[in-house]
C-alpha cells in the first residue's frame, strides 16, 4: 500500500472519534473554608451521580518498620464511627442500590460511590463522618489486621509474577518511597497498632489533604449546598506538605534472577522515567505515552507484531506506564517466553533491545505513529462513557498535584508529538543506566 493510501485511511480512521470527541461538559470547582476541593463535572445522561474523596497519601508515605499502613486504615474506616456501627456505611449505601468501594495506591487512598443523584446526600454524609470520626479500636483491628495478611499472601505472595514486580521495585526505585509496596511488608503487618493508625488519620485525613470529585447528573447549585453542610463542618488541620517523589535521573543497570512456580520464564524490564509532575517538557510524558503504545500497546506494535506474532519469540508482551503519579515513573516492558521455546532470557532480552535501538535510532514513520496515536486517543474517547473513570481521571490529577483542566487537553497534546520527539525520548530515557529487569524461572522441583 502506498504512503498516499495508507494515510488517507488513517484520516479516515480518526475522523469518527474525532467526531465522538466533543467539548468537554460543564466542569466547576471551589474550595471550602476547610481546605477540601471539590470538583463537579455535568453529566446529564443518566439519573446518575460517582462521588469520589481521594486523600493525597499512600503507601510512599510511609517509613520503614511502618509500612502497610494507608491500606489499613482504608480497612479499619469502615468499622465504626461518631454514626455508624461497623459496616453499617456499606449496609445502608447497599440499601439504596449503590455500587462502593475503595482503594489505596502509592500516593492516593479513595473512597468512592455510585448511586441514583437523589442519594447523594446521603454519600456525602457518610462519607464526612467516616473522614473525621473513625473510632479505629484495637480489637476491631486485630480481626482486621489477619485479614490483610491473608489478603497479602493470596494476592502477592501466592501469585509468582506479583511477588517478582514486588522485588523489581525494591530495585527500580532505590532513593524513595516509591520502592514500599502499598500493602505493606508482611512484618510490618504483623506489628501496626490502633494508636499508630489514629496518628496516620489525624495527620493525613485534613480537609486541605484531600480532593472531592462528583461527575454525573448534578449541577454545581446542587453539590455546594450538600458539601457544605456535610464536608464544611469538619474543622481544618495541619498536614505534612506534599512533595514530589523523585528517584536517581540514572541509578545504574540493576537485575534480579527469581526462581517462581511460573509455566514459563518471564523477562520484566522496567525504565526509570518522569512522571507528568517530574517531566521538565510536558511533551515528554506525551511522547512516553506513545512510546508504550508503540512497543507493545497493541496487536500491530513492534513488540507484539514481531516478537510475539512473526517470530514466536513470546507468548505475551505487555507495555506500562502511568504518568499521572506525584512523582517519577517506569516504563515497564513484561514479556513471557512460549512454553515450546528454548531461547534464554538474556537473548529474549538481547532482542528487545535491538528493538529498542531501533527507536532510539530512527524516529518511527509517520504511519505508523499516527496509528498509535489513533488507539491511544480511541481509548481516551470511549472511556468517557463511564462517570467513574472520569472521576477518576479529574481526582488523580488533583491528586498529584496537577490541574484537573489537563484531562480535557489530552488529545490536543497527544496529537502534537512528532516522530522526532519519540526518537528523542527513547534516545534520553530507553537506556541500561535507568534499567531494572527481573528474570523469573521456572521453579524446578526440590529448588529452594
């Protein structure tokens, strides 16, 4: 196919998402006395309504010998406060056909809601109370604490690729928090106390700490009255000032020989690389973004096209990278080798790099950059069909520390990266002295 031809289909490709991307909806934010920010997005297509607080704090926080414990007191909020009985909050947001949940990240614990927009009332109350009134008793955290280190054995101790990211960034992230992982060393587990999670919740649960985000069938005249009645009350307090988490620019090539109960050998190279907080061009974390697509974002990527469909070197290839952290990042490259192949993982590794030089090289042709563009920004359109992920969206870039207008200049931005940037981008940060690599083994029989 020609040059002409094949751009013309691309245009043809983009024009309806460009056509599905319409202004962005009528967005407002206010601060009250206190400090919280709270963020409304309209969204009128359904009788709807996500309420999110997000709490700028997680597992980078924390210090040694007290890991674990923004992810217990995500637990321990639900068990009892100035209102509630334990697990009542959830019984009564159940009761009204609510879909809730929460979690807790490096840098972020959330709490989030789904319900009918006449109950958002009701959201905002109980999640005020449990922000600022929390009983957190010790014998309500022992049962719980046993529940958090069976959840760490099932969901990383217990699941060999989990356990191998888990030791990659105790590598990849040498100087700072960002090397903790969020639920916390099992030791560490073993020794959290009530009066411990009490600190952690007087000193991270400020108002001005956190972010309150709703997106759905509201308007601004409706939220602010109901914030300030229920969030307004809850007096402000002093809370350590945020801070970006930045990492060595160039730590030194770093690797870490595992031996799992893994079916084939897995090869996991991870790239030290800015976040859109630590990037000193903005474009370069546009360009990185495209970067992932291009190695291994899709089926026709280099990555997947060549080394896992025309070569059979692997069986999976994935690519990761999350830019919207409260500091520095990595670009992961996760790759399994075919049951039937022999090859090891130092020349499985030796022919991504090849691939890899290639982009550090020769900046990819037009083509085929626009068509990782398309899928990228495909992806950004068709997620706006769910207010969750636009929440989301809005109260991640809150949460790091950056304005929430940025999610409604994505495409624009996206769409101004050249070939040229990419080359650059792989030339600057697609190097040995920012690579960490876990080689995973089979495990063999009677090794230990």
């Amino acid at each position: 196919m020609d040059t002409l031809c094949s751009r013309m289909l691309l245009v043809l490709a983009l024009t309806p998402l460009l056509a599905l991307a319409t202004p962005a909806p009528p967005t407002h934010d206010f601060m009250l006395d206190n400090g919280l920010k709270v963020i409304v997005r309209e969204d009128h297509r359904a009788p709807l309504v996500t309420t999110q607080l997000w709490f700028k704090v997680g597992s980078s926080d924390e210090s040694p010998g007290h890991t674990g414990l923004s992810h217990a007191l995500e637990h321990m909020l639900y068990k009892g406060s100035s209102k509630l009985c334990s697990g009542e909050a959830a019984a009564i947001l159940e009761s009204l056909g609510a879909a809730e949940n929460a979690f807790t990240g490096q840098h972020v614990t959330a709490y989030h809601q789904t319900l009918a927009t006449q109950y958002l009332g009701v959201a905002f109350e109980l999640m005020a109370d449990l922000m600022s009134t929390a009983h957190l008793r010790t014998e309500e955290l022992i049962p719980e604490m046993a529940v958090i280190r069976e959840e760490r054995r099932l969901r990383v101790d217990d699941d060999p690729m989990e356990t191998a990211l888990e030791r990659l960034s105790t590598l990849a992230f040498p100087s700072s928090g960002l090397r903790t992982p969020v639920i916390g060393w099992m030791n560490d587990l073993y020794r959290l106390t009530a009066s411990d999670l009490r600190d952690w919740y007087q000193s991270r649960y400020a108002p001005g700490n956190a972010v309150l985000v709703i997106v759905g069938d509201v308007t601004l005249e409706q939220v602010k009255p109901l914030a300030r009645r229920w969030f307004g009350a809850i007096a402000s307090r002093p809370f350590p000032a945020m801070q970006p988490m930045r990492e060595l620019p160039e730590p030194g090539e770093r690797q870490v020989t595992l031996h799992l109960p893994v079916h084939a050998p897995e090869l996991i190279m991870a790239f030290n690389v800015p976040g859109q907080v630590t990037a000193t061009a903005s474009r370069t974390v546009y360009a990185l973004r495209l970067i992932e697509m291009l190695l291994a974002g899709s089926p026709s990527a280099r990555l997947q096209k060549r080394l896992q469909f025309q070569e059979g070197l692997f069986s999976k290839v994935e690519a990761d990278y999350t830019p919207h952290t409260r500091g520095d990042s990595l670009l992961t490259l996760t790759a399994r080798l075919t049951d039937s192949n022999t090859a090891s993982l130092d020349a499985a590794q030796t022919r991504i790099w090849q691939m890899l030089d290639e982009l550090r090289a020769t900046a990819p042709g037009a083509d085929e950059l626009e068509r990782a563009r398309t899928q990228l920004i495909a992806r950004q359109i068709y997620t706006r069909d769910f207010i969750e992920h636009t929440a989301h969206q809005l109260a991640l870039l809150e949460s790091s520390g950056l304005p929430w207008q940025l999610l409604d200049q994505d495409i624009e931005e996206l769409k101004k990266v050249t070939p040229a940037d990419i080359r650059r981008t792989a030339e600057t940060y697609l190097t040995r002295e920012r690579l960490s690599t876990a080689h995973v083994l089979v495990k063999e029989a009677g090794h230990e």
